[in-house]
C-alpha cells in the first residue's frame, strides 16, 4: 500500500491577507511546494506569536517534568517566545520527514550465540537525521530568500534550538499533538521528524489540525513506566527514552525493571497508537532519498547483547559513526545496555557484566551488579 504523502496540510488563512491580495498566498504556496520538492512529507506555515501552548513551557519544567535537561530551562524564555530569539520573527514554516516504522524481526536461523537482543528507537538510521534534514532544509531557507525582493531573515532549526517544533507543528496543520505528546498526521501518524525555518516574513497562515485522539488512551496504558501525569502532560523523569538517551545519571531502579530491552529510546506509546497502523515500511515515495538516509543500520537491528557489552569505546564510536546513537555517549549505551542484560534473565552475559561491576566506572558498577542480581 502506498499511502499520499508531498502535500501542503489544510487551507491557508491570514490575519492580513484577503481574496484580493495574492501575492502573500501564492508566496506562502510557493514555499510550500519548495519544500515538498526538497523531499520533505509535510510543509505548513504558522504564525510565531507567543501562545499558551509555548508559555507551558515554563509550567511545565516548573514541575520538574524536564528532569535534568537544564537547556530547556536555560532558554525557557526563548521556546516561550520565539522573538527572543530571532528579534522580527514573524512566521515559522514547519517541515515533516517521515520515517519508516520499525523493520520486522528477521527470522531465527537457529545459529544465534545469545537471544537477547536490545531494542533501538525506529527513527535512528544509519545517518543521524538531524544531518539528513538540515541541509534540505537550509536550502529551502535559500529558496525563500530568492523568491522576494526584499531582505529577509531565516533561521533553521533541526531539534537542536531552543524551539518548540511539535507546538509549531500543530500550529501549521502539519498534525496535532497527541495524548502521548507526539504530534500526529492522519495518513503518516505520529512517525515524523520535524524541522522548522523561522523566518522575518508576515506569510500566510495554515490552519491547525483538529485533535483526533478522542477518548482513546492506548498509549497512556501502555506506558510501562507511567510518564505520562495526565494526557498530553509528559514527565521525562520517568520516560525510557529521556533515562536512555538524555540521561547522563544512573536509571531509577524502580524504573529498571520496567525498561525491558530497550537500549536507545522507546517507541511503545508510538506502537500501540491507532493512528500508527495505517503506514508499513517502505510504503512512502522517497524521491530525494532522504528517508533511504534514515533507513536502520543492519547491524543495529536487533543487536545482541553480547556484541554491545563487548564494546570498547572505540569499537562503539566505529560502530555509531554518524548514528544518532552517539547522542547517549558510550557510557550511556553501556548502561542502558546493563539494565536490558538484568531485565533478559540470560545467563550467558554474566561474564560480561561481571566485567562492569570489577570497573573503575561507579555508575557502571552499580548498574551491573543491579544486573548480576536478577540473572
């Protein structure tokens, strides 16, 4: 099945622009379709004023739901209000790549040394996407400053400013944030990462999709961890994929148990949502290749145990060069990969984590010898 996908979200709508004023809109449209051409899903545009969805924020790393990511408090004043970044911001054109979801199991040939293997979040591939989107991204920037006249100032973000993409998003009719607060398209669900172009034009406005999520809760139940504290409020102290990725302390060990195998990121409130049924792998046109750019590293999928905890960290940078792996640094990876050795009750990684619990590395230690305990 191969689903629609390249196409501007929704009608348009400006506070200054009417039926007998074109030029905003065919403007706004030519942006748009630059994008699409560019090989990006999704492209809409919205405005960048302050809203109550951007000054949440500031409630919720208050509540401490941010944990100890101290570069979203340290700009809270920026992602509350874009124009404290880029002074003359007047519109935020959004962009959405989706990506595959995750690949089958291959089958068990009978051959394995060890059967457990970690779990990788699906977005990473074999190139880390934030590389993969910001050069078409910076190009759609250049595009749009060769459509107009006049000067005008970009800024192009690709996770990495102090920019609050999903809000953006949902703003520009790219989805709506969901319960589980990733946004959501219809037809491409919630698998697709986000890049924004923030940009000094008074462009023509998308309209915001619609919430879908009714009254299901698929994914508030199936969160093993529960990190979510209401709907559409999520507490990073107790998400996987904040405590394998962002994390640089130990795993709570009351969370330890309920992580499972999952080494890098979590896609179980993705897996279980409705609206994530409807796409397959390879179901997408990828005319740019750039979702052929985020396809999953073979030897990531489904890798053993064995293999990672017998990483040494230059085994590791070769391993993850170029991945979004890199983001957990080695240390991390050894932890998180410590916590799924616990969690798989094989016996045949006892040596290898031993190994951990004799080391110099304190928080590796402790993981470790959590880890001995339960196998």
């Amino acid at each position: 099945m191969e689903l629609a996908a390249g196409k501007p979200r929704g009608r348009v709508v400006s506070s200054d622009a009417s039926p007998a004023d074109p030029p905003p809109r065919a403007l706004s449209d030519r942006i748009k379709s630059l994008a699409l051409a560019l090989g990006f899903d999704r492209a809409g545009i919205c405005s960048a004023a302050p809203s109550a969805e951007t000054r949440f924020v500031r409630e919720w790393v208050r509540r401490g739901h941010a944990a100890a990511m101290g570069y979203i408090e340290r700009r809270v004043d920026e992602r509350e209000d874009p124009s404290r970044l880029m002074p003359g911001i007047q519109s935020v054109i959004v962009v959405g790549l989706a990506h595959d979801p995750p690949a089958e199991l291959p089958e068990a040939t009978g051959e394995e040394t060890s059967s457990s293997p970690i779990r990788i979040a699906s977005y990473v591939g074999k190139e880390d996407y934030h590389d993969v989107m910001l050069e078409p991204l910076r190009a759609l920037a250049t595009g749009l400053e060769a459509l107009v006249p006049g000067p005008v100032e970009t800024r192009c973000y690709v996770d990495t400013g102090p920019v609050l993409e999903r809000v953006f998003a949902a703003r520009a009719g790219l989805g709506w944030q969901g319960k589980n607060t990733c946004l959501i398209d219809r037809e491409l669900g919630s698998r697709m990462l986000l890049g924004v172009v923030l940009c000094s034009l008074d462009l023509v406005h998308d309209v915001p999709e619609a919430d879908h999520c009714g009254t299901c809760r698929a994914c508030l139940d199936a969160c093993p961890t529960n990190a979510f504290e209401e709907p559409y409020v999520l507490d990073a102290r107790k998400c996987i994929s904040y405590n394998t990725i962002e994390s640089r302390e130990g795993i709570d060990p009351l969370l330890r148990g309920e992580h499972g195998d999952w080494a890098f990121g979590c896609d179980i409130c993705q897996d279980v949502c409705p609206w994530n049924r409807r796409r397959e792998a390879g179901d997408l046109p990828d005319p740019m290749g750039l979702r052929g750019r985020l396809a999953p590293d073979p030897q990531w999928v489904r890798a053993e145990l064995r293999w990672v905890l017998s990483l040494d960290e230059e085994a590791w940078r070769a391993a993850t060069r170029g991945s979004a792996l890199r983001r957990s640094r080695y240390r991390g990876l050894m932890r998180n990969a410590l916590v799924a050795a616990g969690n798989s009750g094989d016996s045949g990684l006892v040596a290898l984590v031993e190994g951990f619990a004799a080391g110099e590395d304190t928080m590796l230690a402790e993981h470790a010898r959590w880890a001995l305990a339960r196998l």
